[in-house]
C-alpha cells in the first residue's frame, strides 16, 4: 500500500495548455535566425499563407521576435482565412483561450470544425475534448471518440484521451488493457502526462502486472520533463524506496523541483525535510516559509504544521494565538488531525482559555473520526482526578 501511495496518480484529463499549437511549435522556433524571420515577414505580408501562420507562431511563443498575442492573432486570422488549417487551430485556440482577442467559445468552435474537416489533428484533439465536456457544443461521447480515433494517428495527446475514455468506460465499455496499451503508446511518444498515469497503472497493476520499478522509472521520465505532479511523486518515490534505492537527498530535489512549480503538496514535503534533517540540512526557518506558502495556497494539512511550529516557537516567533487560528482553520477545512490538537489546546489553555467543554467538543469529533488518543483524553476529562493529576494526556 505504501508504494501505491508513494506513486499514486490521479486520473485527470490533459489540460487544454498541453495542447497549445504554439506549444509543439515552441521548441522548434526558440534560437530563429533573424534573417529567417525577416524572409518569413516579408513573405506574410505579401499574402503567403504559410508564412502568416509561422509568424504566428512567432509571434504567440516570443520566439525571434518580442512576444505579442495581438499580432499573434492578427496573422492567424489572415493565414486561416486563406484556408490554411493549422492556422484555423490556431485560430480556434485563441478563441478559446482569450489570447489576442476576446474569449468566445462558439468562434473558437467555429475554427477547430473547420481545421478538423481539413484533418488538422490538433483540432480533432481539440474538438473531442469539447464533445466530452460539453464546452460550446452538446455532449456527444461519441464524437468524441470519433475524434481522438483520427487524431491518435498522428497526436500523443489525443491517444493519452482515448486511453481515458476506456479507462473510465465513457463511451466505450471499459478496458482496462486497451487503456493501458493506449497509455503506453503515448508514454513512448514523450508525452509527459502520460508517462505520469502510466507509472501509476504500474503501480496499481491496472490493465497490466504490477511493478514498482517501472511505475519509478516512468514517473521519473514525467519528472524529468517537468511535470510538478510526478516530481512530487518521483520525490515520494525516492523517499519512500518505493521501486528504486531509498535516497532522502534525491526525494529532496525532486520535491524542490515541484516545489517551486508551486505544487502545495511537494511544498510540505520539503518543508518536512527541513524540519527534520531529512535529505537536506535542518532549518526549521526554511521549513516555515515552505508550509506559509502552502498554507497561502489553502492547503489544510500546511495550517497544521506551521500551526506546530509558531505553537513551539520552532523557526519562526513562539505565537500560540496564532497557533490556534491555523489549527481552527486546518480543522474546518477537514484536517481530523487538527481536532486533536484543538482538544489539547482547550483542555491545557495554551494560547486561548482553559475550556474543558471546547476540549471535549474537539475530541469528540477526533474520536468519531477513529483517534484513540482522543478517546483516552475524554475519559481522563470526565473522571475526577487525583491531586496533582493531569488534565490529559497530550495527543
């Protein structure tokens, strides 16, 4: 179970940023000489349609020349209003996305139709995710499987959605293996996100055996690429000796690296690791500002722990008051382990009143939630005490 925790991965759909036109274009145009870009002006601005497209692209992704999505969208519009389809697309995304001109869902369906009639396969991509959303058209599986079809011959994203829809059995009856093997195709085409998933068929032994090894090796190729959710599971994996050799300073990296993508849960690992040593120096003061940043962000379970550390005066000024505000707010959020930690509170009168009715309330709530420790503290709250006695027994 633990491994499977190590690399677990979320059955999510490919967002629309992965299926940018520019983005497959990106790397391709990021060094262009200057006199490829004048050649390529010159010759957009004569009427060429190929050459308005690429400067396009030029002008969506910065690349040669200073990034400007008005002018993006400018030769865009001319390029596909001389029928060039992957302009349409790129039409279309702008549409869709708000860039250059104002967002709008019909015109931007408007365009990928007609790029996807003239066999753009990123607009197919494109167009089947809005039959399965429902995004400017009706809900239609259907066509939606029509699409990622076509497309899968030539894009790994829309092979990555189709492995979606028969892993989820929309659309089709589900099919764990085909799933898989769609996955699988997709993973070996580069596509960061699926590797990601597939590392979690791995490990799940879902439409395949299970192995760890490949489950690490997978996530590790997605971390690789950047992706901020498998560095954080590349750095659970590597922390954990979860299908490779147990290594607390490569979990440290990989949980930086996801880190600073602003991934919330990779935050509190690392602050973690800080806060006990663990595959980096201790700093405790580190370890503050990383659980600040995911507290900032929302996430309960960082309230928690800078909750502790301002209620110990641990990397940051001893503030109790402010210790039990982010326990409150870590408790409401759901954060069961906060009701234990708001029962001693109460129970003890550390930064608010002594309130063994509070005390009480939160334990009880602990309890139903399955804390021994909070069942234990309710019966010492509730039988008279000896002299000297204490109230509870901390959690």
């Amino acid at each position: 179970m633990l491994l499977k925790i190590a690399l677990c991965v979320l059955s999510i759909w490919l967002p629309l940023s992965m299926l940018a036109p520019n983005a497959h274009s990106q790397n391709a145009v990021e060094n262009v000489d200057p006199m490829i870009v004048e050649t390529i002006k010159k010759a957009a601005e004569k009427g060429d349609a190929e050459a308005q497209r690429k400067l396009a692209i030029l002008y969506s992704s910065g690349a040669g020349v200073d990034l400007d999505k008005d002018k993006a969208f400018y030769w865009a519009n001319k390029s596909a209003e001389q029928g060039d389809a992957l302009a349409m697309g790129l039409l279309g995304y702008a549409y869709a996305v708000g860039e250059g001109v104002t967002r709008d869902q019909s015109k931007a369906v408007v365009w990928t139709q007609k790029a996807a009639d003239l066999g753009s396969a990123f607009s197919q991509t494109q167009l089947g995710i809005w039959y399965l959303t429902g995004e400017g058209v009706p809900v239609d599986n259907a066509l939606a499987l029509k699409y990622f079809v076509e497309a899968s011959k030539e894009m790994p994203e829309a092979k990555a959605r189709l492995a979606g829809m028969y892993k989820d059995g929309i659309g089709v009856e589900r099919n764990d293996v085909k799933a898989f093997e769609l996955y699988e195709q997709a993973a070996l085409d580069g596509l960061s996100l699926a590797q990601y998933i597939l590392a979690g068929l791995y490990a799940d032994g879902i439409g395949t055996k299970a192995d760890f090894q490949k489950a690490a090796s997978w996530v590790i190729k997605a971390a690789s690429q950047g992706l901020p959710e498998a560095q954080y599971s590349a750095g659970r994996a590597y922390l954990f000796g979860a299908g490779v050799g147990q290594n607390s300073t490569l979990a440290a990296q990989w949980f930086d690296q996801s880190a600073q993508q602003g991934n919330t849960e990779a935050q509190i690992a690392l602050g973690i690791c800080y806060r006990d040593g663990d595959g980096v120096a201790k700093d405790a003061k580190r370890a503050a500002q990383l659980f600040e940043a995911a507290s900032n962000a929302g996430n309960p379970r960082a309230d928690l722990l800078l909750g502790n550390l301002y209620q110990k005066g641990n990397g940051v000024n001893l503030d109790k008051a402010y210790a039990v505000e982010l326990f409150h707010r870590a408790a409401n959020a759901g954060e069961v382990e906060a009701y234990d930690y708001l029962g001693d509170i109460y129970a003890l009168g550390e930064g608010v009143p002594q309130n063994l009715d509070e005390a009480l309330r939160w334990y009880r709530r602990a309890a139903e939630a399955g804390s021994e420790s909070a069942k234990d503290n309710i019966k010492r709250i509730l039988t008279p005490k000896r002299s000297g006695e204490p109230v509870i027994r901390r959690s």
